[in-house]
C-alpha cells in the first residue's frame, strides 16, 4: 500500500509534465486559459453508515465528524478550458455509528446490545468531470460529477455492548482490517466557487455528496439473524464541506 501511495503522486507530475499549456492572462490576473492545474484543500466530513436488511437486523445510530485532506489535479478537455477531467489523491476518513442485538450463534440466546462505531481510513481517487463557468466578476462556478476510488489504509472501531445484567463492557481502537473490503466505490457530487485571490492563485470553497457503491463490510462481519448468521450490508456515505487552493 505504502508503493501505490508513493507511485501515484509521480504519475501525476509526470502527467502534469505532459498536459501542462500556457495560461491566458487577464489584466484583471485571472487565469482564463489553465490546460493543466494543481490544487491542495481540506474538507470537514459528516459520515454515517447505511446498513440494508431492516432495523431488526442492523440500525444505524448516529454520524461522524472526520477530515479529509489532499491534491487536486485537472487536465483540460480541447480548446474549451469549461471542461476538465479532475482526479487526484486523497486521504479520506469516514465511518458511523451502528447498533444490533448480539445473540450466541450456537444457540440465539441473548448476550448483549452492541453499538459500535466504526472509523474508515482511506486513499481516495476521484475521477470526474469538472464544469466550469466563465468569470462573472472574479467568480467562477462549477461542478463536478463522478466517482471516488477508496483504498482501505486503516480500520478502527469502538464498541460498547449492554450486558443483562446492566453492566457494560467497552471496547476502544480495536482494529477491525478482517470486517471491512480494501475497496469503496462512491457517487462524487461537487457544487462550488472559485475566487480570484492574486494572479493565478485562486480560493474555492464547496459542498460534496459522497454516497457509497458498494457493501464496504467484509464476509466475516456477520451477526445471527433468523437463527443464521448473515453478513452485514452497508455502506458508508458522507457530505464534505471543501476549502482549498489553486496555484
């Protein structure tokens, strides 16, 4: 994992190398022509889980607050410098609160009530397409639509389980790399704006609609249901808030 996180950022200058074209330079200092740029942001994150199956099953029970951070890069499409394709590399922290009755497998009696709160660490991908308006003032709008490619770095999660007895038995950090898959799949939907700070250094600001592909709890992640043990299935979604920079 550590080679792939150090192979893609020298991919992505050598492309930058390759797509790079000179910029059209307003009096005003606004970049109206950018066939390559390079961007960093930060992004605060609300995410939760959406278990499938029914609340007797799995029910979720709260959202998180995490961070995500890393580089953007957009290669201009043709002439038109309103399209681009937008993609790269990112760290992207997301997780959520589930609750559900642990019963023993060998028999469906009851043990306890389990909520547990997972953390997912990912390497995130987008690829996307990014619409742009021109200038109105020193403003641009845009958009971006696509989908985001996670690699699992890290799991982790916190578990509190409700004894019969009224007692509580709690579990903190417990890593849990066998109940997750290594990949996550999510719809990228991106609204914002850009302002002209100075030259060709612009701010933007935005709001994301991350909603997840795919069931991102592995095979073993199984809980007795209907007196068999099934594998949970959810996914994990998120709303990002997105401050960042253009060189």
């Amino acid at each position: 994992m550590k080679k792939i996180a150090l192979l893609i950022p020298a991919l992505l200058l050598c492309a930058a190398t390759s797509f790079a074209q000179p910029s059209e330079i307003t009096p005003e200092g606004l970049t109206k022509n950018p066939g390559f740029r390079m961007g960093l942001s930060f992004s605060t994150v609300f995410s939760w889980l959406t278990p499938n199956g029914g609340a007797e099953f799995v029910d979720p029970d709260g959202a998180r607050l995490n961070i995500g951070y890393g580089l953007h890069t957009d290669f201009g499409l043709g002439s038109n410098r309103n399209y681009y394709f937008s993609t790269g590399l990112f760290v992207l922290n997301t997780g959520g609160t589930l609750k559900y009755t642990y019963q023993n497998p060998d028999d469906g009696s009851f043990i306890a009530a389990r909520t547990i709160d997972y953390r997912f660490n990912y390497i995130n991908i987008p690829l996307t397409m990014m619409l742009r308006t021109n200038e109105v003032g020193y403003t641009v709008y845009f958009a971006r639509v696509g989908i985001d490619n996670g690699l699992k770095i890290k799991s982790v999660y916190n578990s509190k389980d409700q004894l019969p007895d009224g007692s509580v038995l709690s579990r903190e950090d417990e890593d849990s790399p066998d109940y997750s898959t290594l990949y996550r799949a999510g719809l990228h939907i991106e609204g914002g704006a850009e302002f002209n700070l100075t030259g060709t250094t612009n701010l933007f600001v935005s709001v994301t609609w991350n909603n997840g592909l795919n069931n991102i709890f592995s095979k073993k992640a199984e809980i007795l249901k209907n007196g068999r043990l099934e594998r949970i299935n959810g996914t994990s979604n998120a709303i990002m808030v997105n401050v960042g920079v253009y060189f």
